[in-house]
C-alpha cells in the first residue's frame, strides 16, 4: 500500500473562507517509512495572512510574497501524489481533504476520488476515548518528541505524523497492504486536467 502522510497549514479553519498557505507531504511505498521522497511549497494566498496565524506557524507574508499560486500547487501535489496512494493527515478528512476540495471548487480545478484516512482513527482504534487524540497528545503516547521543533511548520508536522503513524500501524497489524482502519474518500487535483 503506498501512503502519503500529508499536512497542510492555511489563514484560518474554514475551508470556504480560508486559505492553504503551506502543503507538505512524504511518501511510504510498500511499508518503506523513510524513502526520502518528499513534497513542500508554500502558496501564495489572495488575501494577507492574519497575525495570530503567522505567531502559531511562523509563515510570514514575506514568506509566501512571491510563492506559487495555488492551482499550481495543488496540481504538484497531485502529481506527487500520482494515482494509486492514500492520502493520511491528522483530523485530514474533517480539515485537510477538505481545504483541497474547496481550493478546486474555488479554482475551478477538475477533480478526481483518492482514498484517505484521518490518522487521528489510529489513536482511537488503539486508545478508545482516553486522552484525547490530537496530534499533541498522540506524540505523547508514541514517544515521538517535539521539542526542538517548530509545530505547525508542515514540513516538520509531516516527519513527526510519519513517526506516529509507523507506530501506530505497527501496533495494529503488520501487514503493509492491509490498512488496519476504515478508509474514507477525498478529492484531489486531477491529473488530465484541462
């Protein structure tokens, strides 16, 4: 099973008022959690990014002045992507899978079905309702640390969920073609677009 363990960083939490300013993703093909093959570019947005969203993810406007637009990068990611992976974020179907989609509709980007999963469905599947699942907390549990890191920087959050995930997958099932959760269904760029 090939996976791409992804995040995205934005101006705020809706997805139709919002923007995606940061994309980072990492590939595990066939159960190979360090393949070195990896993904990241910020976005420019159309509107300046809040304060307080530059204090949580230090992405500054200078930062993504002169960065790709969007479409262009939502359409890297999908080649990077290419067509046979999963995509896993953290809370990824409720946050994540949905800024995708609302960034195409809003562009006007063709669509395509790619299958994805919310890793926070590890954590429960593991530890029920006990703690809490966000990704603070489930790096807690797995023993993976963020000290010395930037959180909420999506390079650095993509390494840290692929640590938590590797764990986690393991402690479920050790098959690697065999997802140990439900999966759910997003949409991404697609690749034929005209």
């Amino acid at each position: 099973m090939n996976l791409i363990i992804f995040d995205l960083e934005t101006t705020g939490l809706l997805p139709s008022q919002h923007e995606i300013i940061q994309i980072a993703a990492m590939k595990v093909k066939n159960g190979k959690w360090n393949e070195g093959e990896y993904f990241d570019s910020y976005v420019r947005p159309e509107n300046h990014i809040p304060s307080f969203i530059t204090k949580l993810t230090g992405i500054t406007q200078a930062q993504v002045a002169n960065a790709p637009h969007p479409v262009d990068v939502l359409m890297e990611f999908s080649r990077f992507v290419g067509h046979d992976a999963t995509l896993i974020a953290h809370n990824g179907i409720r946050f994540d899978m949905r800024f995708i989609a609302e960034n195409c509709k809003r562009h006007g980007i063709p669509v395509r079905e790619t299958s994805a999963l919310d890793s926070r469905d590890f954590s429960r599947k593991i530890w029920g309702g006990k703690g809490g699942h966000g990704l603070d907390a489930v790096l807690g549990r797995v023993g993976v640390s963020s000290k010395g890191v930037k959180r909420h920087d999506a390079r650095v959050d993509v390494q840290l969920l692929a640590q938590a995930v590797q764990y986690m997958w393991e402690r479920l099932t050790t098959s690697v073609t065999n997802c140990p959760v439900d999966l759910s269904v997003g949409v991404i760029p697609a690749l034929d677009r005209v």
